[in-house]
C-alpha cells in the first residue's frame, strides 16, 4: 500500500511539474508576440529571432553548465535516463508526515521546470535592447547570461550556497517564492546594463529635451502575447509550490492560481487608470505593462497573501510601472518594449512587499538580497556587454538602424507587402 502511495505522489508531483514547466515554455511565445509588436515593422523579423534563438541558448547552456553551477551535478555529462525507485522509496517511508511531506519528483522534470525559468530571464533582456543591437552580440551575452551570470545568483538564492562564501540569503530571511528577484529584476538588471553601454535609438530623444514617440508596429499582436504571458505566469508560480498531490499543496495551488490571477487584473486597471490621469487618454501599452507588472509584483510571495490583498500589489505595480517608465525615458534610458520597469521596478517592489504576508521573511533581508542580486548581474553584464563592445561591437551602423535590422542583421522582412516604416 505504501508503494503505491509513493507511486501515485512521485507521478502527480512530476506530471505537475512538467505542465507547469510547459505553461512556462509557453511564455516564450508570449515574449515573442509582445516584442514584436511593440517595435517597429522594419525590426519584427530580428526581435523573433533573437526569442527563438534565445530559448534554445538558454536551454542549452543551463544543460552543459547552468544547473551544475546553480544545484551541483551535470544533467549533460550523468543524464537522467535511470530511477533508483527503491532508495527513493526508502527515503519516503522514513518520513514522519509521509504523502503530506515534501514533494518527490523526477529529477528530469525538475530540470525541465528550471530551464524554463532561465530563458524567462533573458527573454526579458531582448526587449529592452531592441531595434538597434547587432543580433550575434546578443546572443554571445546570450551564453554568458544562461550559462553562468543567472546560474550563480540563483545558487545564492533557490540553491542555497553563501554568497562568495560570505552570507547566506536564507539565513538573512530572503524568500522569493518563485523569482519576482531571482528572475525578472536579474533580467532587468541584464537589460540596465545593456542599454547603457547601447544608447539610445536614433531620433528618440531630442537635442533640447523632447521624447519622441516610436510607436508599435502591431497592437494586436502585442495584447496577444501579453495573454500568453498572462496565462503562462500560472505555470511559473503555481509550479513553484513544488507539489499538488496532498490537499494543502492543492489548495496552497489554487490560492497561487487566484492570487497570480487577482494582481494582474489589479495591476491592469491601476496602470489604465493611472495613464488616464497623467496623459488624458487611455493608453493601450500601459495597461499591457501593468497587468505584466502586477504579475511580476505578486511572484515574489504569491501563496500568502488574501485576494484582496493580491489585487492591491498587483494595483501598486501597475501604478509604479507607468511612473517608472516615464521616468525612464526622462533619464533617456531606451528601452522600447518597458521591460526594465516591468520586470526590474516592479520586481524589487515584490521582494520588498513579501514581508508584509509572509512572517519568515524580513525586510533587511528582502534588501540584501534584493541588492546581491543587482549588484552580481548588473556589474558582471555590465563586464559582458564591454568585452563585446570592444571586440564586436554592440550597435549596427546609423544606415542599418534607419532601414531596420531585419534586412541588416537577417535579409528578410516581416510584413514584406507593406512598405517598412521608417
């Protein structure tokens, strides 16, 4: 009897991981789809390759070395392809809270689960460094950032190792339930430093001040992918409750789903409303950002809060997310697609609003950890995007932004019935 229960959790604990990890993977479409449609028709074709490109770096990379680096042993080298069932079995008769104890899953799946989230993080990246970034310089930070930047900052963090043999973020009472930190802000912190090092694109901003618009090629397709992201978010916190097969990991599930759910839809309507009285009109693209922000603002503690209180962070991160862009562009940061403020912004407010519900948490720690993670991926991409500079260089030339890096950087165009806006 005691085999079969075991049997029936390690199934349900890994085929839930494995949707959970597909509903992720989804998320990668959802980048795609809102990428493109907020640049410019003549950089669609580029913005798609560096997502498809991307996903199968990260993949990649987190095989050959990332997971080693962030869990220790090496999927790449060892494989998965055996299951000692009778010492896992071991394992779980010796514990005193049995079916309701921890979760027990494949070892594959668990991999699965995480790669998933690492092409999450650079996802963010793409966006941010749209239209004007050489492709292939992209994608050699691409092996850096999936292959080692990411994988060191999440050993400190889900891993558990010291900090430069140093501190533990655990024992500082850090939590980040499933990456509001350890994901998003890491990949904004990328993007920071990739934008700075780039410049802006040319024409955006005026020589006396002026911001000047450059407006989205497909609205559409970027309400679709804000969607898709929306729908794949339950997949990247629900999975992180590691477990569903007893009934409070199912309820602690369902109360993920809710919550996740709660403060997009706040995020939403805080960042429409919010646009509404700065700018007068309502602004599409805001209130796509700010559900993305109210998603990113929950994922940090998404099981502890109530509804109510789900929808009022989300609603904070929609409210800051559109101030955060503003001000960005005032600093003449470009970031086309509003990713640093999404991701990055929003993502230190979840780490500081996980306290607040959530009682093993401090917010000294919060701060810690919230600054190790910036500070190791910013400085370390900030040491990336220089080498690249320097020996490839990052930019394409003025008379290739101007035709669009479709035709420079992949010799095809998206839409190539229309002419390409200039």
């Amino acid at each position: 009897m005691e085999s079969n229960i075991f049997q029936l959790q390690y199934a349900i604990d890994t085929f839930y991981f494995l949707i959970c990890g597909a509903l992720v993977m989804w998320m990668a479409a959802g980048f795609a789809m809102l990428e493109s449609g907020l640049v410019r028709a003549k950089n669609t074709t580029e913005i798609l390759t560096k997502n498809v490109a991307l996903y199968a770096i990260s993949c990649t990379m987190y095989m050959v070395c990332g997971y080693a680096i962030m869990y220790g042993g090496n999927i790449f080298l060892s494989g998965m392809g055996t299951v000692d069932s009778a010492s896992i079995l071991t394992d779980f008769a010796a514990r005193e809270d049995g079916f309701e104890g921890g979760s027990i899953y494949s070892g594959a799946s668990d991999f699965f689960f995480q790669v998933v989230f690492v092409a999450t993080a650079m996802s963010i990246v793409s966006g941010a460094v749209a239209e004007r970034m050489k492709l292939w310089a992209f994608l050699v930070f691409a092996v850096v950032m999936t292959g080692f930047i990411y994988p060191m900052e999440g050993a400190w963090t889900w891993g558990g190792a010291s900090v430069f043999g140093m501190y533990t973020l655990g024992d500082l009472g850090f939590s980040d339930f499933a990456g509001s930190g350890i994901v998003h802000m890491a990949g904004a912190a990328a993007a920071l430093a990739g934008v700075i090092l780039l410049g802006a694109r040319k024409g955006k901003y005026g020589p006396n001040g002026e911001i000047r618009a450059f407006p989205g090629a497909n609205l559409p397709l970027a309400t679709l992918g804000t969607f898709i992201l929306w729908m794949g978010w339950f997949g990247f916190n629900g999975g992180s409750v590691l477990k569903l097969g007893d009934i409070n990991s199912a309820h602690a599930v369902a109360m993920v789903f809710l919550n996740t759910n709660a403060a997009a839809a706040g995020g939403g309507i805080a960042a429409l409303i919010t646009a509404r009285l700065m700018f007068g009109k309502a602004d599409l693209t805001m209130l796509l950002n700010g559900a993305l922000a109210g998603l990113v603002t929950i994922t940090a503690e998404p099981s502890t809060p109530s509804a109510l209180t789900a929808t009022i962070f989300g609603a904070l991160g929609g409210v800051l997310v559109v101030f955060s862009i503003v001000t960005l562009d005032k600093l003449r940061l470009d970031d086309p697609v509003g990713a640093i403020s999404v991701h990055g912004v929003c993502g230190i407010l979840g780490l500081l609003l996980v306290p607040v519900t959530n009682g093993d948490a401090s917010f000294s720690g919060q701060i810690i950890g919230a600054l190790t993670i910036f500070i190791w991926v910013f400085v370390a991409s900030l040491i990336v995007w220089g080498i690249l500079k320097a020996v490839m260089g990052l930019r394409v030339t003025e008379e290739e932004e101007y035709e669009g890096v479709d035709l420079s950087e992949c010799g095809m165009e998206a839409y190539p019935e229309f002419v390409s806006s200039k």
